[in-house]
C-alpha cells in the first residue's frame, strides 16, 4: 500500500490539461493502486491522477459498490438533472450545491486494455462526472449553484 499526496486547491497541478494513457504499463498500474489506497486512506469517494500530482487520464471511484478504475474516460451520453451537496478530496472542509446529469454513460479502458461502458445514476453519476472534470483541470467549485 502506497499513499500519494492529495493536492489542494490553488496548486497549478490541479488546472492542467492531461494526456491519455497510451500505454498500460507497471506504471500505469501502480497509480491505479495508490490512487486507490489513497482515496480509501482519505475517505473520499472517487479520486483523479491530477490530484496526485500524475496528469494523465485515470480515475477511480467507489460509491459503496466496488472500485471502478478508469483509464481514458469520457462521458459519451448524460441525461436529467440533480442538484445536491459536492466536496473534493482536493477543497478539504468544504462542500456546495452543483447541478449534474442524473444519469450518465461512460467509455473507458480498463486495467486489461479492454474497451468498458458503465452506467451511472444519482450520486453515482456525479462521481463520474466530478471526476472526469478533474482530467480537464476543473473542479466542482467552478460550477456552484448560487444559493
Ligand atoms: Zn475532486
């Protein structure tokens, strides 16, 4: 088990573009398993390599049914509407209101190089969505509901 720092909001690492991982390497695996061991660590629910510090598209997630590793992610098909409560792992103590798709479908690459789809609603779907929004270098406070 390998802990990563989690970096916090204002850190440059945070706001930058990432690249596609083209490559399924020992690398690309060993991220997979700290990022995991560290939003566990954290308590978090979903975790994204910039906030690691590693920009390059992989993110993982559990909601409380499994861990979902995702390498290369994009949302392909969103539709419906939520608005509720959001934090970050990266904006330690703070939470606020941010309207997402209530369900949302998802193409990646898994850790075996196979092409996935997964489905998402409620609070599963806001997790892919907060996520995937880090490998573009925006986070969930760029898009609070005014009160
Ligand atoms: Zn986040």
């Amino acid at each position: 088990m390998a802990l990563r720092r989690i970096a916090q909001i204002g850190e440059s690492v945070l706001r930058k573009q990432t690249r596609a991982v083209e490559v399924i390497d020992d690398r690309i695996i060993e991220l997979l398993e700290d990022m995991a061991d560290t939003m566990y660590d954290a308590d978090g629910v979903g975790l994204a390599a910039p906030q690691v510090g590693v920009l390059k598209k992989v993110v993982v997630i559990d909601v409380g049914e499994g861990l979902i590793e995702l390498i290369n992610p994009e949302i392909i098909e969103a539709s419906g509407e939520q608005i509720d409560d959001e934090g970050c792992l990266s904006v330690e103590g703070e939470s606020g209101l941010v309207r997402r798709p209530d369900f949302v479908r998802v193409r990646a690459t898994n850790r075996h190089g196979q092409e996935i789809e997964m489905m998402g609603r409620g609070f599963l779907a806001r997790a892919f969505c907060h996520e995937i929004d880090h490998l573009s270098g925006i986070l969930y406070v760029d898009k609070l509901e005014e009160e």
